[in-house]
C-alpha cells in the first residue's frame, strides 16, 4: 500500500469498515435481491459473449503467446478505479474470453484428369483459425450442433418427401 494513491487507500478503508462490522455512523446497508438466479445470469452472459463473438469480425492477430504480457499490462496498474484499467480489463476479456470466430471460406479446386477431362471439388479453407474460450466453443460445439440442425430438418424433408407417394 506504500505506492497506492489517496482513492485506492480510501476505497479499502471504507470496505474495511463495511466488512469488519456495522459502524454507528453508516446505515444498516441491504442489498436488493437478484432479479436473476445464478443459472440464467450464466446464460445470458453466454448468450451476450457469442452475439459479440458473432458480430466481432476476425481482423485481429491474436495469440496465445502474449498471455503472459497481457497479464503484466493488467497487473502493472496500480489504480484498481482508473478508467484505462477499466479499458485494459475489457480488452482482456474481450481477447481471451469472447475470443475470435473461425472463418472458412469455399473454394473450388479443379483438376485434369488423364484422360483430358477437368474435374471440379469443393472444399473449405481455413482463413482465420478460433481463438478464447467462446471461440474455440463456437467452432467446435455450436458449429456441430447448427450442422446437425440443419441435418435433421433435411432428413424431415425427405422423409414427408416419400410420404407423399405412399
């Protein structure tokens, strides 16, 4: 606390008090009751990483290697309350919990056959690969699932398809 300034100091002093017992002079403080339960407060903070996941864009150079200096960026502040902490903060959170989505794009790979003829394929291309946690959680799990969806809504498809001609 030796190289703390004036606010840092008087912010632990008042937590101090409001933690070590009830002081004459400060009201009874009641704090108001959670509009939320735990479960959808985690829900809608999901839902809240993945709309910015999904609107984010992928223009950033993310790695994993710079973990360490984020980490000492965050720590080298020494006012908890300082809006460029606040900023560094998000940012952090921003890189390492919403992260970045993947990115593929389709391409047409065409080749020529012995026999003179020229056969196309098409393929994905991985142009930015995921990165944070929802990044990596999009790409591998919600992606499956929106997949498996569209699966089986083709599958119902087909198969009032052939009921048709029963």
């Amino acid at each position: 606390m030796v190289h703390s300034n004036s606010r840092y100091k008087s912010v632990i002093l008042v937590l101090t008090l409001l933690i070590s017992g009830q002081v004459s002079s400060f009201p009874t403080i009641t704090m108001p009751a959670m509009p939320l339960s735990k479960e959808q407060a985690a829900l809608c903070v999901g839902f809240s990483m993945w709309l910015r996941l999904k609107n984010k864009g992928t223009k950033f150079n993310y790695k994993s290697s710079d973990w360490e200096s984020d980490l000492k960026d965050v720590m080298s502040s020494l006012n908890i309350l300082d809006r460029a902490f606040y900023v560094k903060l998000v940012k952090m959170f921003d890189k390492w919990c919403v992260g970045r989505r993947i990115k593929l794009i389709e391409i047409t790979k065409r080749s020529k056959e012995e026999d003179g003829s020229v056969s196309a394929r098409k393929d994905k291309e991985l142009v930015v690969s995921p990165f944070g946690a929802m990044g990596l959680f999009d790409a591998h799990i919600i992606s499956h699932i929106e997949a498996l969806v569209k699966n089986i809504d083709g599958f119902g498809k087909i198969k009032t398809f052939y009921a048709s001609y029963e």
